[in-house]
C-alpha cells in the first residue's frame, strides 16, 4: 500500500508536464449575436500549470473576440465562468463574453 501511495503522488506531476497550450482548442457552444460561450476542456485543464490555464483563456478571449466581431458588435467582455459536468467524472469549463460595441 505504502509502494501504491508513494507512486500516486507522481500522477498530477507527470500529468501537467504533459498538457501544452497546442493540445488546448476553445469550442463555441452558443452565440446569439449578444453574448458567445466558449468551451474548455476542463479535465485537461485541471492538472495544467498555471501559464497554461492562463493561456488557455487567452485563447478562448481571442475566440469569442472573433466570434462578436462577426455579428454587429466589436468587442467580447468576459463576465463569467462556469463548470458543466459531460459525464461521471469529466467536465468543460464554459466562459460567457458579452458581445459590446
């Protein structure tokens, strides 16, 4: 047990050295022409370091960025942040922007 114990304490290590910002793509899961959601991949993001997370909303701003720029308005402004459960034991992390002029 000691031997599993010792092991286990390695996982979230090796799992965050092995999630870069290339693996990271923001998905737009609705947007009405007044407000855009975008979609991470929360369970990668999880055991992600810090400049990745922050990279990672970095990309998603410059989605939704895109995303109101393609209606009438110009700019995206983050308002919230919320975690959507997918299945027993994975998430996203869904980002709302207001679309603004």
């Amino acid at each position: 047990m000691r031997r599993l114990l010792n092991i286990l304490w390695l996982v979230p290590l090796l799992a965050a050295c092995s999630v870069s910002i290339d693996q990271i793509e923001p998905a737009v899961s609705q947007f009405n022409g007044d407000s855009v959601s975008i979609q991470l991949n929360g369970n990668q993001l999880e055991f992600a370091t810090q400049q990745v997370r922050q990279a990672a909303n970095a990309k998603a701003d410059a989605r939704a960025a895109e995303i109101c720029r393609r209606g009438h308005r110009k700019r995206a402004e983050h308002t919230s942040t919320r975690n959507i459960p997918t299945g027993q034991y994975t998430y996203v992390i869904e980002r709302l922007y207001l679309c603004l002029n």
